[in-house]
C-alpha cells in the first residue's frame, strides 16, 4: 500500500499554543545579559552628559535592550536626578530615558 506523503501530512501542523511557546523560547534563548560598568566608566559618562548640556551639544546614547541595539541622538534637555532620568529631544519629539539603561554616551 503506498499513500506517499499522506501518512505524515497531519504532523505538519501545529497548533498556535506549541507556535507561541516556541517563538518564545527562540525569543528567550536570543536574550542579552546587562552590561555592568564600573565607577570610570560611569563617571567618564556622567561627564560627556554635562558637557553636552552646558555646550547645548548633540549626543548619541547607546542603550540596553535584551533583544535588539538601540540607539538615541538628539539634545539632552532636563536631568531628573530623583528619578534618574533624562529628557533627550530629537528634532520633533522628546524621551525620557531611564539612566540605569544606558551603556554609552558620545559627543555628535
């Protein structure tokens, strides 16, 4: 008896939970550790954010995400020391960025 391909036909579907879980885990597997910088770097930091507002200076930030680069040009507008955060403005719209995600600031 020969049904070619038809025995394994129905194996090739999946339902959308098994779909789910598995793009998930892919997901999971391509997540990064946070970089944890140290005391220099951290000031060397601090100092290039100060220099960019007292000179009213373009910056570009690199920031931490798991799952994808990310990076910000623009103007530093506002620091919020309490919450520690900055206002950064590109051309048409603001963002506020949390300071514990930022990994590295250079002068434009």
């Amino acid at each position: 008896m020969n049904r070619g391909n038809l025995l394994w036909t129905g194996s090739r579907m999946m339902l959308a939970e098994y779909r789910q879980l598995l793009n998930e885990r892919f997901k999971e597997m391509e997540r990064k550790q946070k970089p944890i910088l140290d005391e220099q770097q951290k000031e060397w930091i601090a100092e290039l954010i100060s220099q960019s507002m007292v000179n009213d200076l373009a910056v570009v930030i690199d920031l931490f995400d798991p799952y994808q680069e990310k990076e910000i040009t623009g103007k530093i507008l506002k620091i919020d020391p309490q919450l520690r955060r900055l206002k950064v403005t590109d051309q048409e719209d603001y963002t506020w960025i949390t300071m514990d995600n930022i990994r590295n600031v250079s002068l434009v």
